[in-house]
C-alpha cells in the first residue's frame, strides 16, 4: 500500500508541475502567474478537465477515507462533457465519481458508463 500511494503521489505532481508549465506557456510575457489567472475567462481545455477530475480522485484515494476507485474509472471529456467508463467496487463509488466530476470546473454535464464489478 506505501508503494500505491508513493506512486499516486509522483503521478499528482508529474500533473501539476505539467499544469503550471502549460499556464507558464500560455500567458503573454509581460503578465505574472495571478495576473494571468485573474485576466483568463476562457473555458478549460476537455485535456485539463480530465487531468483535473482524475487528479481529484486519486487524490480522495490516497487523502481521504472516502472509498474511491481511482483506478479503474477512465475519464474522457468531449466539449466539457466528462465520460465515465470503466468499473467499481460499488453503487457509493460510482455516486462518488460522479458527484466529484460534477464539482470540476468546466464540466458542463457527467454520463457515467460505470458498472458495478462483479466479485
């Protein structure tokens, strides 16, 4: 289990370190980090929409005592529409998946394809 989270943890700050040199590459010379947040309305990319809601799942599962499949739910974003697909342990992770997609900036609508894994 130290092993999981150890590599949980690489994973969350491979994606935010990519986060923040991506935003570092979009923004005009000139502007500093919160100017550039603070002046950006632009909606978020589906690519940074996945790795958001991903990111939060993974981040319950290692975090938190919330029971999460992190693992086994791929996450798929088309125009802000987040796709759930894959399976879980359980009707509460599925909810659970579901409701934290919905709390993702940007998302405008979750369908989830999750099926309960059969033991």
């Amino acid at each position: 289990m130290k092993m999981f989270s150890k590599l949980c943890l690489m994973f969350l700050s491979v994606v935010i370190i990519g986060c923040a040199h991506q935003q570092a590459q979009n923004q005009p010379n000139n502007m500093s980090n919160s100017q550039a947040m603070k002046s950006s309305k632009a909606p978020l990319s589906d690519a940074a929409i996945t790795t958001k809601v991903k990111s939060q799942f993974i981040s319950d599962d290692v975090f938190t005592n919330k029971d999460v499949a992190s693992m086994s739910i791929h996450v798929e974003t088309v125009n802000g529409v987040v796709y759930l697909t894959g399976t879980a342990n359980n009707r509460a992770q599925i909810r659970h998946a579901i409701a934290t997609a919905k709390k993702v900036e940007g998302v405008k609508r979750v369908v989830s394809k999750v099926r309960v894994q059969r033991s």
